[in-house]
C-alpha cells in the first residue's frame, strides 16, 4: 500500500515540475531598452523571434493555423454590408491578431484594412495600440510611416512591421516595433487579410506578465466595428493542463486503492 501512495506522490510531484516549466516566464520590458536602437524618440525596435511551437506561425501556410480559433464578426451597427471576420489568441510567449476584410467577398464592399487603432485591453485596461508598419523599419520608426496597401497585388502578400504604442502615457509618446511580426495578404479580389503577434514584454512600455486568470481583448473601436471585440482568457495552457492532470491521476490513484481494498477477501 505504501509504494502506490509513493507512486502516486512521485506522479504528482513530476507533474508539478512540468507546470512549473510551462508557466510563462516575462522577459525584460522592452521599454527599458529604449532609445538604443535606430536613435528613434521614445522607441525600442526588437525583432520577433518565431518559435515551432508558436500556436500562430505568422507568414506560414496561408493563415490556415487560425481555422481552429473561433471568429468574431466586426461591422459598424448602422452598416450590415461592409464586414470583417477577427480573430485572437495567446500562448506562452506572445498575443496574436488576425482580421480578413470582406471574407464574404461583397462587390464593392471595403476591402482595404485600417492602419491603427487595434486596441489591446488587459484585465479591462486599455495598454497598447497596435499599427500596421513601414516593412522598412527606419522609415516606419524615424517617420512614423504605415504600411501602403497599394504596392500589394491581387495574390502577393508582405511580412511587415508592428508599431506597439504604449496606451498610458505615462512615459510620454512611447512605442515598441516588432520587426517583421505581421503578414498582409491581397486575396484575388482585392480583400486585405493580415495577422500579427506581439511578445508580452513588447506590450506597452511595460510590459505584460500575464497570468491563467489574465482577461486579454482585441478590438478595432473606430473604423471596423462597434462591437465588444474578441475576450480571451488567460495563455495558451501555463500551468493549468499539467495541475489538471495531477488532480486526474490522483483521482484514478485513489480509486485504484480504494477498488483493491474491497476487492480483499474476508477472513473469519
């Protein structure tokens, strides 16, 4: 009896450490790097380091990894002809975007994306803007410079730059650009499509260290939609698969004992 409880113990110990090593770990702020790169004013441009395990491979695959993520439909109230399909989610390391114009392909609905104004909210609060930058990152950093829909043809897509404007303003005007961490596609008609990811350090000045209970949203307030946006909860995983699993095998360990005790035959 005593090495099944050992074993168990042991199980849920090494389960334990697993979760441990899946909890997001927080880099350094990038806003405390700032003013070292480019001698762009109150900015901090950092590249984007792709991983495999990404649950968004940004550029990769023709945007096929958001086809498991539910969508959310922007549109103004007053306009239920010019819509647009979004999608949000998060993992370990970083939040990722994605919005399609016109998914329905409407004649002569709106097909050209909006620059700015994609807002991330964090536990109700409003941290950063997100905005679609210049590919080249000293124009995009030095002129403020958007990324020009037009240069796409039908059927070419681009990998650009993330502009991360901080949201408090507590440090003045103040940005983070992520290198090469959005992809803007023109479909054959026209329609843009884009996706993007963000670390969690690139949040804002500075800096999100998000937690399983961390409520994150992703809108377009202004021009794309008038609804509340996307609500989701917490990272990919963190921690709680790993304890869910401990509390599973407890839950079996205990049944095991308690089956082989009625199993014990009597003895007069």
């Amino acid at each position: 009896m005593k090495k099944i409880y050992s074993r168990i113990f042991a199980a849920i110990v090494m389960l334990g450490m697993i979760g441990l090593t899946t909890t997001p770990v927080q880099a350094a702020r990038w806003g405390e790097e700032r003013y070292k790169n480019e001698g762009a004013w109150q900015a901090y441009i950092g590249d984007f380091t792709p991983h495999e395990d990404d649950v968004i491979h940004i550029g990769k695959d023709h945007f096929k990894d958001w086809q498991s993520y539910p969508a959310d439909t922007w549109k103004k109230r007053w306009d239920n002809y010019n819509i647009r399909e979004a999608r949000f989610t998060v993992d370990d390391r970083n939040i990722y975007g994605y919005v399609a114009m016109n998914p329905k392909n409407i004649t002569n609905a709106w097909s050209d994306l909006i620059m700015s104004g994609y807002e991330i909210k964090v536990n109700g609060k409003l941290v950063a803007e997100i905005r679609i930058a210049d590919p080249d990152i000293r124009k995009a950093a030095l002129n403020n410079s958007m990324f020009e829909q037009s240069y796409l043809k039908p059927g070419q897509g681009t990998y650009v730059n993330i502009e991360v404007v901080d949201s408090s303003w507590k440090h003045g005007y103040y940005r983070n650009y992520v290198t090469h961490a959005g992809y803007m596609y023109k479909d054959e008609h026209n329609n843009m499509m884009m996706e993007f990811a963000v670390p969690f350090a690139a949040i804002g000045y500075d800096g999100v260290d998000p937690t399983p209970s961390t409520l994150w949203n992703f809108n377009q307030p202004g021009a794309l939609n008038d609804g509340k946006g996307i609500t989701y909860e917490g990272t990919s995983t963190g921690w709680i698969v790993p304890v869910l699993s401990a509390v599973v095998f407890v839950g079996i360990g205990l049944g095991i004992v308690k089956w082989r005790r009625t199993r014990q035959p009597e003895f007069s």
